[in-house]
C-alpha cells in the first residue's frame, strides 16, 4: 500500500467515524424528541401555588400531600394527544395539569409569560363556579377545601395573589405589589404593559392599585356587596374550556394565580394531565414517589343542572 492510499484510508475512516458519531447523536434527538412529544415527559414544580395551606382532609399539612417546588412530575403524552383527538374524552375535575400561562394573567402583563405551571382542574364545561367569601362551590356543591381570607385583609406582597376590592359595585383596584413610603408618597415600580397608575399619599407602608387590562375584564360586583370585600366570582365554564386553581389558595405572599385572575383556560393550553410525582424519591424520610389521583371531594360534585 503506498503512502497516499494509506492517508486516503486514513482519512476515509475518520469521516466514518465521524458521520457515525453525528448520525448516532441525530437518533437519539429524534428518539428524544418522539418520546417527549408522543409518550412521556417530566415537568419541575416551580413556586408554591400547588402546595396546600388546608385541604380538608386527612392530609392536611402533610408533606407528602402537596406539590412542592423541586418535585418533578410524570406527564403522559400519550394521554394529551388522545383526549385531544377526542378518545379518552375531557380532563376531569380535580385532575392536575400543565397549563401554559394565559396572556392576560398578572404575572404575564408585568413580567413576561412564563412556559407553563401546574394547577388543578376545578371546573369542566359546563360548570357553574362561584367562589364567595372564602368558598368555592361548583354546581351549588360546596367544596372541601378553602380559599382566601374572607377579610379582604391586604397582606405584604400579594404579588402572586392580587387582592381585588370594590366599591358601588364596581371593581376599584387590584393590588399587585406593596412600597414602602417615601415621605408618604408611593412611587410605584410600574409593570410593563396594560396598566397606569399614579402616586397614593400615605401614612404607613402603601398599598399601590393598579389600574388596566386585568380591571377591565373583570365583572361588576353587586351593589349590596360589603365595600373592600374580595371579588365574588360566579361564571359557567364554556364549552372546550377548564376552570382551574391552585393548591395554596390562603396565603396572599406566594399564593396561587389562577383563573381566579385571568378567567377559565382554553383546553389546547393543557400541555398534560400529572399522573405522578417521581422526583425527588424521599422526602423527610419517607417515600416521595406517588400517583396524582383527584381528592374524594371532586367526586361528589354533581353534574350541572
């Protein structure tokens, strides 16, 4: 063999290797991007919204009862690209899911959207919601699980958990972010997009309103309401859309926002039904690992009349 053949041998099997390499690379993203899009995927819990305050039940402040942030989750795709086809039919109440965030909600208009999160189905078509003073009833059926103070008490930071009020039955502000007071003028850090507001003189740490988008869609209250009450909420699902809320519905500083906030979601929006929490395997001591089943409640509300 002379010495060019050698080095056109050579360098023959190194683009060999080469494009083996590549091509091996190249099957496995598509066996990955297959499995992801058709059979299973995992989504990390970020935030509180899923972890409940008070449930109701025997689990109450229980750990291992609740999605907490580092948790991952188990999605079937399968089951996503079935029920969208129409096969296995409708998500159902209680069941948890994936949801990519509505444009209108809160956080959207002031920080940018976020990829998705996790909340859990409260309301199916056709269902008639309403949530006042501090419960949430679905057909007239009250469930077991609280909402928020009943107080309307403003609370430091309800970022994640506005606080609407009324006054003459009409919506008067969404409070969305606390200052603390410069010779008692608030100077407030304005979002983005779709709100305006202007400076409130106070006394103590302020509480700044917003004014905008997210007023604007809002329901008026009725007159007879208490004044500086939390928003009563009473709508029926529409047809193809889910009504849905988080787990950690008390707690104004790192609550859940929900459809409480930006109205019910399209079912397109559901990137998946949780079936199960796989990730991290042990929690303080015990087993982590578990399925994602609907509480006993949400089988005892009735179908709509």
């Amino acid at each position: 063999m002379t010495l060019k053949s050698a080095q056109v041998s050579s360098e023959k099997t190194m683009s060999q290797r080469l494009w083996a390499e590549v091509k091996g690379y190249g099957e496995a993203l598509v066996v990955a991007f297959l499995i992801v899009t058709f059979v299973f995927n995992t989504v990390g819990v970020v935030g509180s919204s899923m972890r409940p305050n008070l449930d109701g039940g025997p689990g109450s402040q229980n750990v291992l009862q609740s999605l907490l942030q580092g948790d991952r989750v188990f999605i079937p795709k399968f089951d996503t690209w079935l029920r969208r086809a129409g096969i296995l039919g409708a998500y159902s109440r209680g069941d948890v899911v994936v949801v990519r965030e509505p444009a209108n909600s809160p956080t959207a208009q002031a920080r940018g959207r976020r990829p998705f999160f996790i909340k859990r189905i409260i309301g199916i078509p056709g269902d008639h919601v309403r949530i006042e003073a501090g419960q949430v009833y679905v057909n007239d059926f009250p469930l077991n699980q609280s909402f928020i103070t009943a107080s309307g008490e403003i609370r430091p930071d309800p970022l994640d958990f506005p606080v609407v009020t009324q006054s003459g039955g009409q919506v008067t502000g969404m409070v969305i972010e606390f200052l603390e007071a410069e010779e008692n003028i608030a100077y407030p850090e304005l979002p983005t997009h779709g709100f305006y507001t202007s400076a409130i003189d106070i006394a103590n740490p302020d509480v700044q309103l917003y004014y905008g988008e997210t007023l604007a869609s809002l329901k008026s209250i009725p007159a007879d309401a208490p004044e500086n009450t939390p928003f009563v909420l009473d709508l029926v699902v529409p047809e193809g859309h889910y009504f849905v809320m988080g787990d950690n519905r008390e707690n104004a500083k790192g609550g859940s926002e929900d459809s409480r906030y930006f109205g019910a979601i399209k079912g397109l929006t559901i990137g998946g039904k949780a079936s199960a929490v796989i990730w991290p395997p042990m929690r303080h001591g015990q087993w982590n690992w578990r399925r994602l089943t609907p509480p006993e409640t949400f089988r005892e509300i009735p179908d709509p009349s």
